[in-house]
C-alpha cells in the first residue's frame, strides 16, 4: 500500500511539474507594421496593430540578445493560430508565454516578456 501511495506521489508531480511549463512564443515587433503605446508604468505592443499585449515596466523582463538566437523561434500571429487550430479560442494563450523581440540594431535587440491582453472600446479587459 505505501509502495502505491509513493508512486501515485510521483505521477502527480511529474503532472504538475509539466503543467507549469509553458511554450514560449516569440513576436518580431516591427516599426511601421505594428504599433506602440506608452503609458507611464506600461507598453502597449498592438501586433499587426490589432493583437495587444501589455509590458509593465516593474513586472516583466526586458533584456538583450542577438538576433541569430532567437531568430528560429520567431512566430507570426497567423502562424501561432494556426499552431492551435482546433483549440478553444481564447482558451489556449493560456499555455503560452508570449515575448516580443524589438530590433536595437541588425545583431541584437530587446526581448521582452508580454502578456496577451483583450481590449474592448480602447478598454482593457483582464
């Protein structure tokens, strides 16, 4: 019986440990085809100027790295719904860890953490 209870132990944290990990998708953020609003303690990134997400300046990450890092996991918004076709929509983005790759020069730019956020009339809703 112990043998059972220590084994049912271990599934379950195996499940839970896989449960907390989530993918990373990263967005280019691109000057001219997308569009940034600043606030005081956050940023806006509007994606394709019409897929927010929200950066607050004392909660996310910010850091730099070359471009040829990351270059491979780069997504485009089409192709991220097109990874979770047949998922509930919006159900999904919570499986996702979104970051946004903002170019500082050809070799290296920001790669910042985001949250995918939902406006309605100008409006965030959470």
């Amino acid at each position: 019986m112990k043998k059972i209870y220590l084994i049912l132990i271990f599934a379950f944290s195996i499940l839970f440990s896989n449960a907390q990990q989530k993918k990373e998708i990263v967005f280019l953020f691109e000057d001219g085809k997308d569009a940034l609003i600043e606030n005081t303690n956050e940023y806006i990134y509007a994606i394709n100027r019409e897929h927010h997400f929200r950066y607050r300046k004392k909660d996310d990450k910010k850091t730099i790295v070359n471009y040829a890092s990351i270059k491979n996991n780069i997504f485009t918004y089409e192709t991220f719904l097109k990874l979770n076709k047949g998922k509930k929509f919006p159900d999904f983005f919570s499986e996702y860890t979104f970051l946004i790759y903002q170019k500082k020069n050809e070799s290296s730019g920001f790669l910042i953490e985001v949250e995918k956020i939902w406006l309605v009339e100008e409006k965030i809703i959470d």
